[in-house]
C-alpha cells in the first residue's frame, strides 16, 4: 500500500495547484508555475523521500528483508541522506 504513496501524493500536489491553494511558505498570490513547484516539492519529492529514510532507518530489518539484502551501514547511509533532502524539500 505504501508503495502508491508518491503517485498519490504527486496527484494531490496537482490538484491543489490548480485549486488556487497557496503551498506553504508561499506569500500572498504567486504564479501558478511556481505554486505548482512548490507544491511538488512539499508533498512530491520532501513527504516522500522523508517516508524512505523512515523505513531504511527505522524499519532497517525490514526492508532489507524485502529486498533481498542484509541490514548494513549503506543502508542507514542511503537512510540518512534521505532524511536531509526530504527535509530540504519540505
């Protein structure tokens, strides 16, 4: 289920483009390029990228096992790196 979270949230970021909504961080009226941006970079790339770091650090185990690997340090490296783009993206 999980695994459909970016292709809902990039939807999600559409639909509130075109609703006119203000994403945040955004000030007053801006161009709908740049609240459509803004939006794909809230919901799109940083809640989505931050939901990677929580299962390749939290659920380390776990997700090693789904794809086949042993838990090891690359993992947590790709974990945390996500973490810090995630959070640049939101």
């Amino acid at each position: 289920m999980i695994a459909f979270a970016p292709p809902i949230l990039f939807v999600v970021a559409w639909v509130c483009a075109l609703l006119g909504w203000s994403a945040p961080g955004m000030e007053g009226s801006s161009p709908f390029d740049e609240n459509a941006l803004r939006w794909m970079l809230f919901l799109g790339m940083g809640w989505t990228i931050l939901g990677g770091a929580v299962t390749y650090t939290i659920f380390a185990k776990g997700t090693a096992k789904t794809i086949g690997w042993k838990t090891n340090g690359f993992q947590y490296e790709v974990g945390f790196s996500s973490f810090g783009i995630g959070l640049a993206g939101i």
